[in-house]
C-alpha cells in the first residue's frame, strides 16, 4: 500500500494539475460494505455523503448481478436482448405521465447532454433555462450550464441563468412570494430567448436543487416558472441525477415532490451503485423528435451488464424498504439536528426530505450571513473523528448529507454525536 | 425467451422509433465465450465483428477482476486510490512521445468531448478539422464533427471537413500526390478557420480511418497535414478509439503505424472489454492547461472496477501475445481474402492491418463503382450462415472484419469458406 503523499505526488503527474481531492488529509479508501468505507490503514469510515453506492457499497445483490451477467454475455443494443427492455420497462412503471420510453447511456452528463437535444429537436429552438448555482454534467454542451468558470470556448448566448431558490432567504419574505419571485424570473429568461433569436427550448432544472443547498420548497413552488416555459414553447427538464431512486423518502423522483410532470427525466450516479449507467427518459413524442433528427448510438449504453446492475439496484430499493426506511431515517436525522441546534448556534436551518438533508451553518442567525470556513472545517474534523460528509450550496455552508440507502438510526446518532464533538471543537 | 418480433415491438415502444438494428432478421444473442456468442435458439455465431470484445467475449480473467474489485470497493477519484494511478502509469508506458497523463472517463464520446475542450484551452481557438465520412462520438459537441445528419442546433460554424483519403481511389493516382492532396485540403482548412475568426485548434483523426473503410497509407501520409495544422498553432488529436489496444497488429496504436506523434490520443472501446471505460491522453502542458480552464470531474470516470476491467484488458493482451497473434492472424486472412478475390471479380480491393480487416466490393473492377447494396446482401446471407460481420466504408461497400483479438486461423478458414459460399450466391 503506497502512503497519501506517494499517491497524491502520482495523481499530480498521471492525472494533472488540480484534480480536486476530498479533505485537506485525504482519505485512501480500499474497501467499502454497506455504510461503511476503510482505509489503507484498516480505518473505518461511516459513510454520509456517497449517493453512488446507492443501496450500500458492494451491495451482494448487486455485484452477483454484475458478476453472472459479465460472465454471460456483454455486447450493444444493435443486437436484440431482453435484458434492457425489461428494465426499461421497470423503469418506466416508476413514472406518472407520458414519460414511457428511454435511452440508456453511462453517465449523467450523457444523458443530460441529450436532454438538451432533445429539447431542441422538439421544439426547434435552442435557448435553455438553467440555475445559477446548479450543475449538470461535464460535457462540453452542459458545461455550459454552470456559472462557476467560463466554459472553454465561451458561453453560446443560447444560456439564460435564473437565480436559485433559497427557501432560508426567501426572495420576498414568503414562500409564495419566493415562488412568484423565481417565475418572473423565468418568464424575463423566456422573453430575453426569444428576443435573441435563439427561442425557448425548456428549462432544466434539479427537483430538488441539490446543489444549491436543497432548500425546502412547498410542492407546487415551480408551477408558476413552469407556465412560462411552457407559454413560450418550452419544455421541462428535471434532472433527477441526485434525488431520484427513493433517496428523498416521501417519493420515488424529485419532481413528484415538487409536484410537477417534466417532459424529460435525466438519471445517473445512483442508478447502478457505482456501474457507469445513466438514462433519459421522455415521451414517445419528444423520443421521436429526437431520434428522427439524430441517429443516436451509445456502444456501452444499455449493455446486459449495466442492465443487470440497475435491474439489481431497483431489486434491492423493493426488497429493502429503502425509500421508506430513508423517509423514516431522515426524519429521524433532521429531529436530532434541530436539536442539536439548540445547543449550536452555528446551525441556521436544517432542512431535506429522506436523505437528502441540508445543515446550513451561519455566523448569526439574524444577518444569516454563511459560515463558509466553519463548514469547511467541520467537514474536515469530522472526516479526522471517522465520519465522511461534505459541504455545498449557494454559500459552500451547507452540510451535505447524503449517505447510502440503508443508513439507519444507529449511525444518525453516532453521525449526529460525533457532530456535536466536532461543532464544540470549532 | 422472448421472439423477435417481441422484442422488436417492444423496443419500438420503449427506446422509441428509427433504433438500428443489425441485419434483415436480428439476431438476439444471450451469450458470449471467446470468438463465439450464441442467439436465443441456441445457434452458434462466429463473432467476425465485434471490437468491443477485445480479448474476448467474457474472458475469465477480465470478469474475474470485474467480480472481484466490484465486491472490494466502487467509489470515485476524490479519494484516493492506487488502482486509476497504477493503470494509468502502465497505459502512458505505451507511448512515445510526452503523452503522460489522463483523464478516465465512461466512452470514447466523452473522451473526444474533452479532447476537443483541451484543444479549445492550449490554443485559445475553436476551430476543428475532420474527415468527411467520421465519426467521434455521440455528445452534443463531438457529433458537430459528423456529416451524416445536420446537427440538432446546427452546425457551429468551427468545423472544416475535408476529403477522407481512399487508397483505393487515391486522388492523383498515386501515394505521393494522394498525400500531398489530403495536405493541400487541411492547409485550405486551416487557411478557412483563420480568415473565419475561429482560428486553429487542432486536427481529429481515426489514424486508421476505420469509418472510411480503413484505406491502406503510408506511413508519413499524414505529415503535410499535421505540419499544416501545427503552422497554424492547432494541435493533432488522434481517435484510438477503433485501432488501439494492438488490434492492427504492427503496433500498439494507430498513429505509430501512421507514423506520427499525436498531442492528445483518446481510446475507449476495447479498454475494458465491455466495462464502459474510457480515456483521454496527453502531455502534462496540455493536460495542465485543461485542467486550469476547466473543473472537470467524472464521477463512474477511473473508478476501482473499471480500472481492474481495463488493467485486466491489458494482461490479456500481454500473456495471450494477442498483439502479433493480431498481426499473424490478420496477414493469413488477407492472404485468403485475396486469393477470394481471384474467384469473385466483386472484391475489389482487400486491405487492413492486424484484425482490422477491409473488403471493398465493387460492381465492375475497372470503375470501382462501390457495390453497397450486394455488401448489404453479403452481411445478411453470412448472419444466415452463422458468421456475424458489417459494412462500412465511405460508400458502405467495404465487409468490415474486426474480430475479437483471439480470433485465430480456423476461424478464419470458417469465415472465408463461409464468404465463398456467399458471395457464390449473391
């Protein structure tokens, strides 16, 4: 086993310059099972921040489906194989609405990559309404999406950012002021499209607005900002990348929460626990528009194996109650928290749904103002006390966490003791 | 089991309408061992086609390294570990040259989307050049480079195409003048780029050019475009995609039989037998530029299972020698191939290197009018024969012959009796 300096000297010269690693130590993990990770030193780490390994790292279920089908059979879709029609059919039966049919590909970003196409394709029009906080994917096309640098060859004018919801600020002092508020921002967004030339060809948009510090938003926040888009020809993109599967408790997806119908569904990281498959589902109309006007082909996308993956991942969801087990976990979570806040003052504003739960930490709670380093260091001491979670939103203040499925209520309360020694030790 | 008509109807209905198939009468295929895979009724197809198989359908060794890091750890490069580093170092050991580092992703489409961008960051230009008849990838970007189809959103603008060389047509009837005519066309490219405003920012080329019917070239064909390009400051970025990993058989990669050093080389396909894994190569200059333009992360990209599956790859190819079995076994098909040839006045030209494999039908020898719906009737009477092939080339006339690497000598007397039989019958 080679040491952290070794290997990050390494990762310097093999993989570039400022490839970002996790915790100003970072951790060298070897081996992972359930909730749990361990390092090079035999450490153990409970895990509250991957979303990937979805039902729990190394999942038995999961790997046995890797591991018969790998030695079975793995070749593309220009072949006839059962293996991706019943799956996507599984899928579908998860979705209201039209959304009935869908491309498998390998990653989020491809499938994002061909939401926006299929956006265009349908409407003709390439403007795209995004967050200002938000990320979708790292293909050049999607890159486009996010506001943190400036893609390489420019923006295309076609992107048009609103500003992200902040249910702890709220634009207006209420909710339904902050969800008017967001559609008249959206409508300027659809008028400045049209007026460019480029149209209106949708808007795409995280449910639950993950990145952004997932602020707690009533279902029907997004109606008014949905109207407009689609008043100006456009259609609804929910990337479902980080809420879908059950993570968020009360529902399956993140827009059923937020309670709206999207034309097009992206989904990604948790979808295999860790096999590189991703998805885009859509109607069969949009699925038309697209596949008359591109002859889309993905080598790797919807092989057997990754078919068998995804099928074991939704196997898994049914046979351990997850998404009712995270509504039930999360609750738990936010409960102690809350009071967890009473004893800390740094606490602004717990919030989520499932285990999707945001701790947003304030240097005052009358000025609200972000506790960005203390985050920071938190983070960092609590990877130091054995606990592994992040920190984003808006602020960077956010605590982020996000564990795997099966996190239960003995690791809530050692997650939320060893917070506690961590948040007196600032 | 499911029939095909079953799965065809439901395919309609759940991947949507115009998905490619293979041949008249599908083949569903359940299973795969070696050079071998085996459809629904239990028929037996020598697998004459597939590349992604690269060291063979489920190979033992590469599905047992799948197995055995999937229940050990999955998990993405912000940890660290040594598995991406010590695959990494050993892929750079098969470069010339200062291409020392990479980015791991999930396809050869979102390598080449990167290639692109790194291009984009060391010049400071858009500009792209690319043969006529290619084909990069599927993303948004990357499919700008295709001529088949307008993309959706049109074209940018920052693409030139410029003719695929043909050795079988060269334009000024010999090597030289072909050479210099594909010179002359990247020279007026780069000369259009400029004056556009979007200036240079490199070439992408299959060094095989295995979408254009893998034409037989020199090697040093390619330098008065590569000197055109690097006078105008644009740098070379070779797809591996298709002919690396030792498949030509004289090399490990396509531009060192081409006979050039490229600045960024991108492979996907073979690398991890089916595991969907893929990556982008290049000096630490270029990578460094990148990565300072651009926060790229990949969260499936380099991950543990993926880099056992490609290092898996890699033993293969060593210990089976599957390299000069490539070349061994590719010179003893062409020999038959072209002693076919003398029989059937169709085969106008028999070319390739290694396992990758060409034969061009023609409707008269003397005009070489492409024969492409006989290649068409050839593909689907060998499916009915039990040997699975295709066509492409630039007038889709060319039998593509791309085995998995263990092919071997009495495959390929099965595969040239089989093709006798055939091309007797058209």
């Amino acid at each position: 086993m080679s040491s952290n300096t070794e290997l990050l000297k390494r990762r310097e010269y093999l993989l570039g310059p400022n490839v970002h690693v996790f915790y100003d130590d970072p951790v060298q993990l070897v081996r992972g099972q359930g909730v749990w990770v361990y390092d090079a030193d035999g450490r153990k780490y409970l895990d509250c921040y991957n979303n990937v390994p979805h039902v729990g790292h190394c999942h038995p279920h999961v790997v046995e489906a890797i591991c018969k089908q790998a030695a079975t059979l793995n070749t593309h879709t220009r072949y006839l194989h059962e293996g991706i029609l019943n799956y996507v059919e599984r899928l579908m039966a998860t979705f209201q609405g039209n959304i009935t049919s869908a491309i498998m590909v390998c990653t989020g970003s491809e499938a994002n990559d061909i939401a926006l196409r299929m956006a265009q394709a349908v409407t003709g029009k390439t403007g795209i309404i995004a967050t200002n906080h938000t990320y979708h994917g790292n293909t050049a096309a999607v890159s486009q999406l996010s506001t943190t640098k400036p893609p390489i060859g420019g923006f295309g004018g076609h992107i048009r950012h609103v500003t992200a919801p902040d249910s702890y600020r709220p634009t207006g002092g209420s909710a339904e002021a902050h969800a008017k508020a967001f559609a008249t921002e959206v409508e300027l967004a659809c008028q400045s499209l049209i007026a460019s030339g480029h149209g209106v060809s949708g808007i795409i948009v995280c449910p639950s607005f993950v990145n952004e510090g997932f602020p707690d938003l009533h279902s029907g926040f997004l109606d008014g900002a949905i109207t407009a888009v689609r008043k100006a020809g456009g259609v609804i993109i929910a990337d479902e990348v980080q809420p879908g599967f059950g993570r968020i408790g009360s529902h399956f997806w993140g827009h059923e929460k937020a309670g709206f119908m999207p034309d097009i569904v992206t989904m990604g990281k948790p979808m295999g626990n860790g096999h590189p498959v991703a998805a885009v589902a859509t109607s069969l109309e949009i699925m038309g528009a697209f596949r008359n006007a591109f002859g889309y082909f993905n080598t790797f996308g919807g092989n057997p194996v990754s078919c068998a993956a995804a099928s074991a991942v939704l196997d898994v969801i049914e046979s351990e109650n997850l998404q009712s087990k995270a509504r039930e976990t999360g609750d738990y979570a936010r409960l102690g928290l809350k009071k967890l806040a009473e004893k800390h003052d740094i606490i602004g504003d717990v919030r989520g749904s499932g285990l999707a739960i945001g701790v947003e930490l304030v240097l005052d709670r009358s000025t609200k103002k972000p506790a960005k380093a203390e985050a920071d260091r938190v983070v960092n001491l609590m990877r130091q006390h054995g606990v592994l979670l992040g920190a984003n939103g808006i602020g960077y203040n956010v605590i982020k966490i996000r564990p795997p499925m099966p996190f239960g209520k003995p690791e809530v309360d050692l997650m939320l003791s060893t917070l506690d020694v961590c948040l007196q030790a600032l």
